[in-house]
C-alpha cells in the first residue's frame, strides 16, 4: 500500500517516479552492495524466526527427530501458526488460516483419530506450503556468503536431520575434491565412531581408530623423508601403537580413547574452521539439496554451525564421559581447556 501511494503522489506532482517509486526500507536498486542472510534477518526478524522454528518442525517430522508424536504435533501446530501469523497473509487470509488452524488442533488433539490419520494432516499441510518455501530459499540463496556455506556444510556432516539425507553424500563426494574437507569428513567419521564406542564402554578398535586418522604426507616431507620412508614411518607408528593399546587394561583404554577423541575433535574443528569457504560455496551448488534442506540449512548458517564431533566430543563432555571432574582433568589429560 507504500508503494501505491507514493505512486500517486509522484504522478500528482509532476515528479519523476523512477526516482521514488520504491517501498520505504527497500534497498535501492542502483545499491551494489549485496544484501546478506543477516541483513534480511535484522529487518524481519520475527518472520525469518517463525519460518526457522517451522521447517525444523517439517525436518523433524521427515526424519522421525522426536520422542513423542503428541508433543511434536503440538509444535507442529503452534510454529505453523507463528509462520502463518508473520508471513504475508497475514492479515487477508486470517479467516481462512485461523479456521484452517482451528480443524488442524481439533485433528492433532483428538484422541480417536489414529496417528497415521494425523500424519496424513501434517504432511499435507507440508505439501500445501513446499511451494512458498521453495520460492523463499530461491530468495534467500542469493543473499548467501561463503561464510554461510561453510557453516551449512558443517550442520550438514553432523545435524541428526541432515545427514542422513541422500544429498548429503553427494556433499561429502563435492567436499572431498578439496583435501583439507576430505580429511575433515574422514575424521568427523571416525570421531563419531569414536563417540559410540565411548558410550558403551567398548575399546576394542582403539588401534583400528589410531590408524584411521588422516595424515598429511607433505608435513612428512618437511623433514626430508622420501615417499617410502613416510610410509615406513607411519606403518610403525602404527604398529606401536597397537601394542601399547594391547596391553592397557580397559580402564587405562577408556581414557587413552577419550583423550584421543578430545585431540582429535580440537584440531579438526580448527582446521575445517580454516579451510577454503568459497569451495563449500560451490559445493552446494553442485550437490543442489532439496529446497527444504536447503532452507533449513540456510536460516541456521548465521547462528553458528555444529562443528565436526560436536555430538558430545568436546573436552568437557569426554571427561564427564570418563568419570573424572571436568575441571580439573583438563591439564591433566591434555584436553585444552
């Protein structure tokens, strides 16, 4: 209504309306400058905010993420309200939405509708709005810096809702080309192997994840050594450590892998937090997720990734792991903190 109004004004003055017809707080079109994610966020904040909480709720229901169907519909419902009540309908479809809102609640909480009825409702709502929230990642895509991919690639390898999904591999293949994200998505592998076996008290492959780290061969280099005396090296670094692991009770085990674990964690998240961003740029472009995935990667690519081996692989968390105070076991075991 902005706009129309300026319009008129211009055409009733006589001025020029190239030079004004455009909506209060939009950015010039003559503006280089390139709008960011955190730009379109400071202006609309609660919208961007409800959009966010309601597509977590649609990958949670994609990928089964909760505990309990009664609860998450409830979730369901109320970040499908907040989207709906800050989006651009807001206020000319609110007979039609609330009422829609009001068969939805009746629906979820109805106690004799089996739950496979009330997950026919919630993916057909999802099915009803995939449009719109394909159009609003084509929009927030260009908005995207390669700050934002490299953070999108993070939650890609390690959030439960993402990476599982089928595009994900085709990620890690993309990622892989450059050598400093391959062996960060070997290690990210390796730390959630690492992870498991600590929760269940199992050290039985503490040799076997030894070996599994990767290893640059041209540091090797640097001291001079040639391609077989690298290898030899290696193999014996190898070997050693196995036969020390073999012959550490299962105590002294557990805490040689939580040790490791913590090491290891702390050195990939630096050196995944230095590698080239501009490649993880091109790799979304060239794995090309669904616009859902996409989406939900993107509107949480400003708050912070989840770093490789973040699922509980920290210093902190390890040590609690161990049964030893997480404040005193820092300088102890080496754990950075």
């Amino acid at each position: 209504m902005k706009v129309a109004k300026d319009k008129d004004k211009n055409i009733n003055t006589g001025k020029n309306s190239k030079t004004s017809n455009k909506a209060e707080g939009q950015p010039s079109q003559n503006n280089t400058s390139k709008q960011t994610l955190d730009d379109l966020i400071k202006e609309n904040g609660d919208y961007y905010n409800a959009l966010n909480s309601f597509v977590k709720t649609i990958k949670q229901f994609e990928t089964n993420q909760y505990n309990n169907f009664s609860d998450f519909g409830r979730n369901f419902l109320a970040s499908f309200n907040a989207y709906l009540n800050n989006s651009a309908i807001k206020d000319e479809e609110k007979k039609r939405n609330h009422s829609y809102i009001a068969a939805l609640e009746a629906g979820l909480n109805n106690a004799s509708v089996e739950t496979s009825k009330k997950k026919e409702y919630i993916q057909s709502t999802i099915n009803q709005f995939t449009p719109a929230l394909s159009a609003e990642y084509n929009k927030i895509k260009s908005t995207l810096t390669p700050e934002h991919y490299h953070n999108m690639a993070q939650r890609s390898l390690n959030d439960p809702m993402i990476m599982l999904n089928p595009f994900t591999n085709n990620l890690k293949q993309e990622l892989s080309k450059n050598n400093a994200y391959g062996n960060s998505i070997k290690t990210n592998e390796l730390l959630k192997d690492m992870e498991n076996d600590l929760k269940n008290n199992e050290f039985s492959k503490l040799a076997d994840y030894f070996q599994r780290i990767p290893y640059n061969r041209d540091a090797y280099k640097k001291l001079d050594l040639n391609d077989q005396q690298i290898d030899t090296l290696i193999s014996s670094m190898d070997k050693t450590f196995r036969d020390i692991s073999e012959d550490l009770k299962q105590d002294d085990k557990k805490r040689l892998m939580g040790t490791m674990a913590s090491i290891i964690s702390n050195e990939n998240n630096t050196q995944f937090s230095d590698s080239d961003k501009k490649h993880a740029a091109n790799s979304f472009s060239n794995a090309n997720p669904d616009p859902m995935t996409g989406l939900y990667l993107a509107l949480n690519s400003s708050r912070g990734a989840i770093n490789p081996g973040s699922n509980g692989m920290n210093a902190e968390n390890i040590a609690k792991m161990l049964g030893v105070n997480p404040y005193s076991a820092g300088p102890d075991m080496g754990l950075g903190y």
